[in-house]
C-alpha cells in the first residue's frame, strides 16, 4: 500500500505543479497578446500572388470540386498502397488476406 500512497502523493503533486506552471505560462502570455495589440507576428513570410499556410482567399465552386476531385484521387492511391501492403504482409505473416477464412482449430 505505501507504493500506492507514493504514486496517488506523487500524481496529486504533480496535478497541482502542472496546474500553477500552466497558469503562469497562460497569463504571461495572454499579457504578451495584450500588450501587442493583440497581433502575433507570422513566421512565414508574405508574398504576392501566393497564399501563406493558413491564409485563404474565398473558394469558389470550380476550385473546391478540383481539390476534392483531387483528394478522392489521392485517397484511392492510399487504399491501394494500403491493401498492397496488406497482401505482402499476409503472406510473410501466414494469415490470409481475410482473417474469417482461416482454417479453425477444430479442422486440423
């Protein structure tokens, strides 16, 4: 039991330190926000012409069905790499594509 009382001390203290250090943490930087009017500075640059990560322009029907048109493509890609993956690992591994059609225990 004292191994017990040890971690429950333990998860409790560390409960509490976590809880002050997070709310420290959090109140220097919502003063560092406030005090910089709120704006916090990019790293990436801008450029013209071009959209930086996170930034995006009104969508309009013809570009949204090209990139989902675009995603359906690369899911399908992934599922075929996927079940290649599958098949190359299932006969290394002795089981069969469909776990379902294993042999059981009781026909051998």
């Amino acid at each position: 039991m004292s191994q017990q009382d040890n971690f429950v001390g333990g998860f409790l203290l560390g409960t509490l330190v976590g809880g002050a250090l997070g709310g420290v943490v959090g109140a220097l930087a919502a003063t560092r926000i406030q005090q910089s009017g709120g704006r916090a500075k990019s790293a990436l640059p801008k450029t013209s012409g071009t959209l930086a990560f996170g930034e995006f322009d009104d969508p309009d029907e013809e570009s949204m069905e090209a990139a989902r048109l675009g995603l359906e493509d690369k899911i399908a890609q992934l599922n075929d790499a996927i079940d290649d993956v599958r098949q190359q690992l299932g006969g290394i591994n002795g089981h069969s594509e469909h776990p379902w059609e294993s042999p059981s225990p009781i026909d051998s």
